[in-house]
C-alpha cells in the first residue's frame, strides 16, 4: 500500500504529491481570509484510493494507469465569524482551485469547508475520525495544529447513528443509480456506468460498514473491515474500490437485497429515539415538520425511513426527499 493509492503504483503517489504541492501553491497564493489550512483527506489521504490501470495478462499494469475516486480536501476555518458565512466564503474562493485540478486531474477536486467548532462537534462521527487517522498536508497550518484538541475515539465507540446514516447515504445512492440508468437514452455511456457500477460497490460497503458499527466492531482500516466481515460480496466490492473496472460486485437487485438485510439488522432493537431537539432541528432547517409518523426522530432517521421505502418499492425519490438528504447529509 502506498501513501495515497491502495495498489501499488508509485507513480500515482508521486501525481496525488505533485498535484497537492501545486494545489497548495494556489491556495496560498488567494490568501484566503479565516482558512487555517487545507489536507487532503478521504481514500488518498488515508492510503486507500483507487487506481484505474489496464489489464496485461490478466493482472493490472501500471502502463496508463490513473486516479480513479475523487480527491477529497478538507478546508479548516477559524471561528472569527458566523459558521454559515465563513463557510460560505471560503467555498467560493476555492472554487476556481477545484475545477481547475477536477481539469488537469479527470477526476472531481471536492473542498469541504469545516469549522474547528464542527469538527469538534461532530468528533463521533467516522468522517472525522478517519479524517483525523489519515490525512495529507496541502496548505497553511499543518494538521496536528488544525485538529489540536480534537479526540481521538476507538472504532467501538462509534454511535448507532453513524450505522444509520451509513444507510441512508448508501440507500440514496442506490437510488440515484437506477434512475439515471433507467432514465437513460444510452445505457452503455461509460459515465454513466462508472456512477452506477461505483454506487453499487458503495452500497455493499456501506450496508457491511454499518453492520459492523452497529455490532461495535467496527475497523479503521478497510482491509481490517473486509475480515471482520467474512463476506466474499464485501471482499468483491472492496477489490473493486481498490482497482474499479469491469462489472461491479453485483446487480442492483443483489445491492438492494443486501442493503436491506443489514437495514434489518442496523435497526434490531434500534428506534432512533424521538427528542423536542430533532424536531426543532428538522423545522428550522426544513421550515416544516414533515410526516407527524416520524417528527422528533433524529432527522437522519427520518430520511433512511423513507429511503428505505422507495428502495422496498423500487420506486424513484420524490424531489422532496432529495431536498431533505441533501439538507441533513
């Protein structure tokens, strides 16, 4: 395993290193006010990107091999001024950084601006955690400063809740992935593949990742998931994280099989928990109190209920359910 890349490709490590020196020098060169500093994080920040490279002889060769997931920045922001608009603001000013390296890159440059506070705040969460175990310093104050006083939590303390968004995020996608093939003039246009076949293996390892979080057996490590798992299914899908190309793990009905057997599993003696608290949230945020079944469960909870819905039905998202993930992902 590389520095950013899981297969061995140096050469892919050497372009994530140069790409992020040169985003680095950008970033800098905006001098962007409240921006502490910038790391890379997700898969090629922790080790665990994937690479697209052609097969020789029927085993990957580093002759045209490229970066095959997004690259995942974390912009960390002071709190001199209001969350919403620090946040804001330093989005903006990135913006030309991102689509100017999603260009050069062919693959998506994503900044998520994160506040110290939000961090803090949210520190249960796996995004977090595993942005805290596996990052890569790009730019302004280095990481063991920016993350300064944010703890460290084991793998078992994960909260239930993460299971659940787990699902509701990988529920979501399984979603989107049939209805953009569906609704599809070609069904053989290769991004369109690639989104579906990529939001296939997702849901495979999203439903084992929540299954494990839900036994308090979670991993930080991937590979340590796939063997707490024992799942050949996972072990496909990762492989394919790893090293996408060709046919994913498995079709969509097996995906949706699987999503629901570890929803039924996830929720065994879990009911979410109503509270005032998620019902004054989901109101301010979404100016209505939505269904009377579900108000005051966490609005997580609500939104995997009726993900989970659709995906029983097989029926597509209404617009509001989407405006709803969107607002609480």
């Amino acid at each position: 395993m590389g520095r950013h890349v899981a297969a061995d490709f140096p050469e892919l490590d050497r372009l994530v290193d140069d790409a992020c020196a040169a985003i680095g020098r950008d970033i800098e060169a905006l001098n962007v006010p409240r921006l502490m500093g910038v790391v890379l994080g997700g898969g090629y920040g922790r080790g665990e990107g994937g690479a697209w490279a052609p097969s020789v002889d029927g085993r990957p060769s580093s002759a045209g091999c490229r970066l095959s997931n997004d690259l995942d920045f974390f912009a960390i922001a002071d709190e001199t001024a209001p969350e919403a608009e620090t946040i804001s603001a330093i989005g903006v000013a990135l913006e030309p950084v991102a689509k100017k390296w999603t260009e050069k890159l062919r693959v998506d440059v994503d900044f998520s601006v994160k506040t110290r506070w939000r961090l803090k705040h949210d520190e249960e969460r796996i995004m977090v955690q595993e942005l805290l175990r596996g990052y890569f310093d790009v730019a302004g104050e280095k990481g063991e400063r920016l993350f300064a006083g944010i703890e460290l939590r084991s793998a078992e303390s994960i909260p239930w809740m993460e299971a659940a968004r787990l699902m509701m995020n990988r529920g979501m996608g399984l979603l989107l992935a049939k209805c953009k093939i569906e609704s599809a003039e070609s069904k053989s246009d290769g991004e369109l593949v690639e989104f579906f076949n990529r939001n296939i293996n997702k849901c495979i390892l999203g439903a084992g990742d929540a299954r494990l979080v839900a036994r308090r057996e979670y991993a930080w490590r991937a590979v340590d998931r796939a063997k707490a798992i024992g799942d050949a299914l996972y072990d496909t899908a990762l492989e394919w994280k790893f090293r996408p190309g060709g046919e994913p793990a498995c079709d969509w009905e097996k995906a949706r099989a699987t999503w629901l057997a570890a929803l039924e599993e996830i929720s065994s003696g879990h009911g979410g928990g109503r509270t005032l608290r998620s019902a004054a949230r989901w109101f301010v945020r979404r100016r209505t109190v939505g269904e009377l079944r579900t108000l005051g469960l966490d609005p997580v909870v609500r939104i995997l209920e009726a993900v989970a819905r659709h995906v029983r039905e097989r029926s597509r998202p209404e617009a509001s359910l989407m405006r709803d993930w969107e607002v609480f992902n």
